[in-house]
C-alpha cells in the first residue's frame, strides 16, 4: 500500500504544472504541518456548549461529534504520522471546557493531559502551535451569555493566562481565538436567511434545557454585542499571556476568504463587513497574523454570488479556488504589516487527486507572494485527519489522512505523502 501510494503521489506531482518550474528553497524555519481543533478530534467534550447543542432537539447539526477520532487518546499516534510524512509543525487546540469545567475551577488533571500532548508533540520533532479558543466555550460560560457579557474579556483573559502559565513552556506559537470574525462571515453566507430560524430554534432549545435565558454560541451571538466584547477578550488575553510568558509568540487568525469584485469599491465595502474592526485589533495586539483561506466569495450590490456555472465545487459547497490564498496573503500582508503564518488552507473532496492539485496551486501562490518579497512564515494545511466538521458532520473528508470511523484506523492518502515531500524537501 505505501509503495503504491507513493507511486500515485509522485506521477501527481511530476503531472502539476506548479511544481514544473524549478524549486524555490525556503528559510530553514519555515513551518510545514497541519491545524486541528480539539471539539473536532479529540471526542466526548462534554461539557461544551457546542456537545449540549448537538444533543438536543432541534439541532444544527447532521451528527453528533460523540468520539470524534478520539485525538484524546491517540494524540501519539497522529503525533507520529505528522512526523513521519515530514511535518515540523502541529497546530492544535486545548478545550477551555474541559480545562475549566464549572466557572472558576481548574482542573490540574486536564492541564496535566495537555502538557503531556505538548511533550509528546515536540518529542517528535514538531513545534506546537496552540490555539486557545475555536469556536468551543464550556457550558457554563455559554448559560451566562457567552461573549455577549461585558465581563466575558476578562473570564477569557483568566483561562488563557491559566493555560500558559502552565503549558507556555512546551508551545511554540499561541493564538487566542481561531477566526476571531466567524460570526461575520456567518453574515455574508449567501442562504443565511433560510438557516436563521433553524439557529434560533436551536439556541432557543440550548436556553431551555439550561434554564438560561441568555444562552450564547460564539459563532451565532449577535455581532453588533459580541465582536467588540470578544476583541476586547483577545486583548485582554494578548496582555495576559505577554505577562505570563513575554517571549511567546502571540497571533489572532481570521477567516480570509477572497473579495472579488469588478467594483473595487465594493471589494472595500465587502471586506469591511468580513473583518470590521479586527484588522486594527492585528495591528496591536498581535505578534503575527494568521491567514485562513478556503475559497473566493465573488460579491456584486446585492451581496455574494453563487459560483459561475460550471464551476467545480468542494464537498462543502464553495468553489474549489486555490488561488484565493495568494491573494489574502497579499491583503494581510498590506492591509496589516504583521509576519504572515498560513495557519489553515484545505479542501474536502472526494478524489484525493484534486486534494493535491489544490494543494499545488495553494503553495504556487505562497511562492508567488515569497517571489514578491512578501514574507510567507508557514503552510498549515486543514487538516490531517478527517474530522467532525461542524454542522456538516463527518460528510466533508479534509483531511491528508482518512479516518475508519469504527476502528479510528488512520490511512495516510496519497495527498499527505505528496505534501510531506514537499516539507521534506522545503523547496516550492
């Protein structure tokens, strides 16, 4: 099976014209690897608000993330497959609600577990890059209005300060919130007003079975409440973990997905409603900036177009479009002046073939962005296994290596070993 998996990854590459040209060699500490979230991979989180809501009626959600691929457990096993195809990076997530399960109360064990990840991460040779927060709150935080209280910054602050003073040692990197903006993507969806009484429906039922009138999910709260609440939590914590350990890296990540317009006016205007005011928020209170790119929304007056006919389309429904990650590289990079880290880009497809043409097409636009003097720090690729994807369930196959969803086998495909050629090789 490798022997042919490896066969299939090279004729791939030798066939993709974005490897044709000769090799660009990249700094010796670029960061080559992929980006996880614990809700999504570690399994029977509990005591989150996100595990209440997929269990309830009516839900949001196609499935239950039940064990996830049990990342909890077999954090070692994933920690050497990422080594082995030639990754030096892992990017990854702790559960503030398994960290902090009632307000207020640490739990040692948790923190335990996580540095045992962390060590076990560098033990294979890979730097971890920790994300504080994605998308995930404990159950408790969400009953008393999530980021919808003036006081959730500094509850926030508290978590994260908490975490880094105990694991700060054994990360590399940290970022505080995974696309700090989700909420105002979530607006721009074309179809969104279809949805929005199925969400409210669900919160209502999440307030109900809590007794909690002000129930809150980070990527349903009201934007107009909760964006400057939550960048109030990401300064607060920027602060808090610069106090705690002043020479680890800190960085706020957005969804960067591309505007197009003919009107660039309107390019402008529809980037304002993508990022509002967080783009100020990078500029400072930030080490570095991470880019999250999966597709082009294409936007006219009326809002953001459906893809052109004839266009091929991920199994999440967006337009396959690599080349959008050259062009949020190069809007970060003006818009923002921070050291740019592509900190997730994938696809879900069912034909791993096309999985590694978008990854070709992904990194000649990182090599065209380097080639312009703009300097490009990582490649993150969502993600490296197949995991609970949210509202979708486990429809949506992102990941380099497949996922038994009975056994929890993991199968590298042939796009993992491409990828880890390219890493290994540290030249696009």
């Amino acid at each position: 099976m490798i022997r042919r998996d490896l066969l299939v990854a090279g004729a791939a590459a030798l066939a993709s014209p974005a490897l044709a040209q000769p090799k660009r060699s990249l700094p010796k500490d670029f960061l080559w690897g992929t980006a996880i979230s614990a809700h999504q991979s570690e399994g029977g989180n509990t005591n989150s608000d996100a595990w209440l809501m997929e269990n309830l009626k009516p839900s949001m959600f196609k499935e239950r993330s039940g064990d996830a691929v049990d990342s909890y457990h077999r954090y070692g096993e994933d920690f050497a497959l990422a080594a082995g195809l030639g990754f030096n990076t892992y990017r990854l997530g702790v559960e503030w609600a398994r960290i902090e399960p009632s307000e207020g109360f640490f739990s040692n064990a948790e923190l335990d577990h996580y540095a045992r990840v962390l060590e076990a991460c560098r033990a294979r040779g890979l730097k971890p890059i920790v994300t504080l927060n994605h998308f995930t709150t404990p159950l408790w935080f969400a009953q008393r209005g999530g980021f919808e209280v003036a006081d959730a910054p500094a509850l926030f602050a508290r978590f994260c300060r908490k975490v880094v003073e105990r694991l700060g040692p054994l990360m590399h990197m940290a970022t505080t919130f995974n696309e700090a903006n989700i909420r105002l993507l979530v607006d721009l969806m074309p179809g969104i007003q279809a949805v929005i009484p199925v969400v409210k429906a669900a919160i209502a039922a999440a307030a109900k079975a809590t007794d909690s009138p002000r129930f809150s999910r980070l990527a349903y709260a009201d934007p107009t409440i909760a964006t400057p609440i939550m960048q109030e939590a990401h300064r607060q914590a920027y602060d808090a973990i610069k106090q705690a350990r002043p020479s680890l890296p800190v960085g706020l990540t957005l969804t960067t997905q591309d505007i197009q317009s003919d009107d660039p006016k309107l390019v402008e205007i529809y980037q304002r409603k993508l990022y509002g005011d967080w783009v100020e928020v990078a500029r400072s209170h930030a080490d570095f900036f991470g880019v999250q790119t999966y597709t082009r929304f294409v936007v006219d007056e009326h809002g953001v177009k459906a893809p052109p006919p004839g266009a091929e389309l991920t199994l999440s429904g967006y337009e396959f479009y690599p080349q959008a990650l050259a062009n949020t590289i190069r809007w970060a990079h003006r818009a923002i002046g921070k050291p740019v880290y592509v900190t997730e880009s994938g696809v879900a497809v069912a034909d791993d073939t096309r999985r590694i043409a978008f990854i070709d097409q992904a990194l000649a636009g990182v090599r065209q962005c380097l080639d312009d003097g703009i300097p490009v720090h990582s490649y993150l690729y969502w993600s490296l296994l197949d995991n609970f994807e949210w509202t979708s369930g486990y429809g949506v196959p992102f990941g380099l290596v497949a996922v038994d969803r009975q056994t929890f086998k993991r199968t590298p495909r042939p796009s993992a070993l491409h990828l880890g050629r390219i890493a290994r090789a540290n030249a696009i």
